[in-house]
C-alpha cells in the first residue's frame, strides 16, 4: 500500500509541475492586447465636433452633451479600437483627463 502512495504522490507531482510549468509558459508568451493611443490637446468644441492641436477633427458619436462643455486646452488621449479591420468606419475612443470623461467618435479628417 505504501508503495502505491508513493506512486501516486510521484505522479500528481510530475503534473503539477507540469501544469504549473504551462502556466508560466503562457504568461511569459502573451503578448497584452492594447490599442494605439495618441495624447493630444483639444483645440476647440463646435457642438458635437472636436478639433484637436494636431489639426485632426472627430465627430462625437455618444455623450454629445458632455463633449459640449469640455474646455480647450483640456488634455485628451485617442485610441484606436482593437477589432477595427475592414470597410468599416473605425470609431475611437477619446478621453478627457481634465473631466473624467470618454467619448466615441469618428474621424472627420
């Protein structure tokens, strides 16, 4: 009996060492998916347009009303989406670090 309880201690512990080692395989191996994010500064706000200091102009899609009431000069950071490929229009996500607020929009130009 005692000879059988070794064998299976030995076993499980070849296992999970085994398993143990994927694991750190697999984290060691993954890369973190992130979007490309750019800072900028707001410019101006034309009702539900942002123009931005890089001369870049997107549309708010969402949250209009909070865009409106977003000062100039507020810092904002704008990411790509992750999943964008295609035809589609892609929409990103621009956040205002001086109010605490994101929003969706596309690019004008």
């Amino acid at each position: 009996m005692s000879q059988f309880l070794q064998r299976v201690a030995a076993a499980s512990g070849l296992g999970f060492s085994r398993f143990l080692l994927s694991i750190i395989l697999l984290f060691l191996l993954s890369t973190a998916a992130e979007s490309a994010c750019v800072d900028d500064v707001l410019e101006r706000v034309d009702r539900d347009t942002l123009l931005m200091d890089s001369q870049e102009v997107y549309r708010v899609l969402d949250n209009r009303e909070a865009a409106v009431f977003w000062l100039p000069l507020s810092e904002v950071t704008i990411c790509d989406p992750l999943d964008s490929a295609g035809d589609e229009p892609v929409i990103y996500e621009i956040r205002n670090h001086d109010d605490n607020q994101v929003v969706e929009a596309m690019r004008e130009r």
